[in-house]
C-alpha cells in the first residue's frame, strides 16, 4: 500500500503501464494508447521540465479536471477522443485508488462527453473475394498476406490477437484456433475450410521461406516478417492497408472484424454466439451489429423488392440510371 503523496505523477504513470502489461497482459498498441493520453495528461498539469517527475497527483480536484477538459475541447479534440482520454484516466485513477495512492477518486465526478454512436464500417460481401485474391498468390510475402486476411474474416480476432499466435495455436484436424484475448483470457474459435486451406499452404510453402531468412531462428510465431521474424500489429496494419487499396476498397484489420460479425448475423447467426467467438464480456457490446445488419437489410430490400419504391416507370428524386449502385 503506498501512501498519498510518496510517488511522483511519472512514476504512478510509469507503475500502472506496467501493471497493464504484466498484470492484465494488455497489447503493446492498447499500452501505446494508455501512455499517449496519460503522458498528455501531466503534460498540461505539469508543464515544467521535471515537475512531474517530483510532483504527485493528489492535489488535483475535480476543478482540475474539468479545466483539463474545457482545454481539450478548446484544443479542437473530437468528442470521441475526449471520451477515450477521460477513459484512460478514469482506469488510472481507480487503479491509484485501489493502491492507495490518492485518497479520492476525482474522475468519478465527471461524465464523459455525449457523442453520436456510429456503426462500425464492414465489407459487402461482394467485396471480399477480390479483397482476399487482392494480394500475389506466388510469393512467400504474397501467400502470408492472403492468409492473413483469410484469417482474420474467417475468426473475427483482433490484429493484437492475430499477430500473438504461435504455430501451435491453429489445430488444423479439429478446424479451430486458440486465441489469446484481452487480459489473457483464451478462447477458441472456428476457422472456415478457405481459410483453413491458406493456413496449410502458407505452413507449407510461405512459412519455412521467410523463416531461413532468420539466422537466429524464427521461434514459435505463426506470421512472420520478410525478415523471419513475428510480424508486429503495425506491420499487419500496413500490409493490410496496402491490399485493400489494390482492390479498390479502404478499411484496416478491424474492418474484418466488424464484417466477419455483420455477414454471421445477417446469415441468421445468434448474438450469444457471435458475443463468444469476438470474445466480447458484455452481450450489448456485439449488439451494435445487429444495427448493421438492419442496415443491410434495408438495402437490399430497397434495392430487390417490388414495391419498396415505384416500379411502374416514374422516377424519385435520386433515382440513378447510371449503374452506379
């Protein structure tokens, strides 16, 4: 238990990022965003060269906060951004709570900024042939990459999940893969035959390649770098970014998140399952795709039935005869 007072702001910042990667086996990219807004945050408190490094945080009031906030908004910060900075520090200051370091949790007066719920962008399923092909399927590079997305619209898993996975992690005679979630909770997922097939070919033709590039050894990971070591988050981030845009569509790793989820739905899947195989704690999180999938359904009843809008000849405002759909 540490007293109030004893431990300077850098260092409360510096123990709780590390609490979050060796206590709740946090991904460096979420420890990345935690550090960001933190560190942001002791920046406008204390901006004196050193001042955080001798100063602590528990003379800050909910005054404070909120002058912090008010500088945010005038900043021109979004209030999506706003509400995931007041996010990061409300998990901080419980944490100093609960260690003893301040005695009032001053984050527990504010509410965060209302802003508009927006549905998640997905791919039409028309989309995600050419996207999965978009990459060469004769390369050691191009046969990963094409894994890669097979993967991740197969299993719905995160980028920080998909690049923690280990040869071992795929058994490929059950169909199943093991994934390693938020906080080190594992759960295990069905993989679809095509992907299932990228997976073999990429163990057997793409995988032995780029590990001989490693003269220390590739270790265990199951996608590697052009180097023959574990690709990182970012890598798969821009590698994928590089192959959306061949195909002509734009998107990240977390698009086939959202669209792996969307199509399982809109194919009469039920939520509770969906909820498990994203590895969702709360039911209502996996709710927002069913407004996506509402979405779809209004379109293509728009777009096919008979009388969802005149068919004998005359024309509403907006009709389009071009082709352009």
């Amino acid at each position: 238990m540490v007293s109030p007072g004893r431990v300077s702001a850098q260092e409360s910042v510096s123990s709780y990022l590390r609490y979050l990667r060796q206590q709740m086996g946090y991904s460096e990219h979420t420890i990345r965003g935690y550090a960001a807004d933190l560190y942001g945050m002791l920046e406008y408190f204390f901006p004196e060269e050193g001042e955080a490094a001798t100063l602590s945080l528990v003379d800050l009031d909910v005054r404070d906060m909120r002058r912090y906030l008010a500088y945010l908004l005038s900043g021109g910060y979004a209030r999506s951004t706003i509400a995931r900075k007041l996010a990061s520090m409300r998990s901080f200051w419980r944490h100093l709570a609960r260690e003893g370091a301040v005695v009032d949790n001053v984050l527990s007066y504010l509410s965060s900024p209302k802003i508009p719920r927006r549905l998640p962008g997905f791919f039409y399923r028309e989309q995600v042939e050419d996207i999965l092909t978009a990459p060469p399927g004769d390369t050691p590079e191009g046969i990963r990459d094409r894994c890669i997305m097979e993967t991740l619209y197969s299993t719905g898993m995160r980028v920080g999940e998909l690049v923690q996975l280990n040869v071992t992690s795929v058994e490929e005679r059950e169909g199943i893969v093991r994934v390693q979630g938020k906080g080190g909770r594992e759960r295990i997922i069905p993989v679809g035959e095509h992907a299932l097939r990228a997976l073999q070919r990429y163990l057997q033709e793409g995988r032995p390649v780029l590990a001989s590039r490693n003269a220390s050894g590739a270790g265990r990971g199951l996608y590697l770098n052009h180097r023959g070591a574990r690709l990182t988050d970012r890598g798969v981030r821009w590698l994928v970014r590089k192959h959306l845009a061949a195909s002509g569509a734009s998107g990240s790793p977390h698009t086939f998140r959202h669209s792996f989820a969307t199509h399982l739905l809109d194919g009469g899947a039920d939520l509770r399952s969906v909820q498990m195989m994203l590895g969702h704690a709360n039911l209502s999180t996996t709710g927002i795709y069913t407004h996506v999938s509402r979405a779809t359904v209004r379109r293509v009843y728009d777009r096919y039935h008979p009388r969802s809008r005149d068919q004998g000849g005359v024309e509403f405002a907006g009709d389009d005869h071009s082709g352009r759909h």
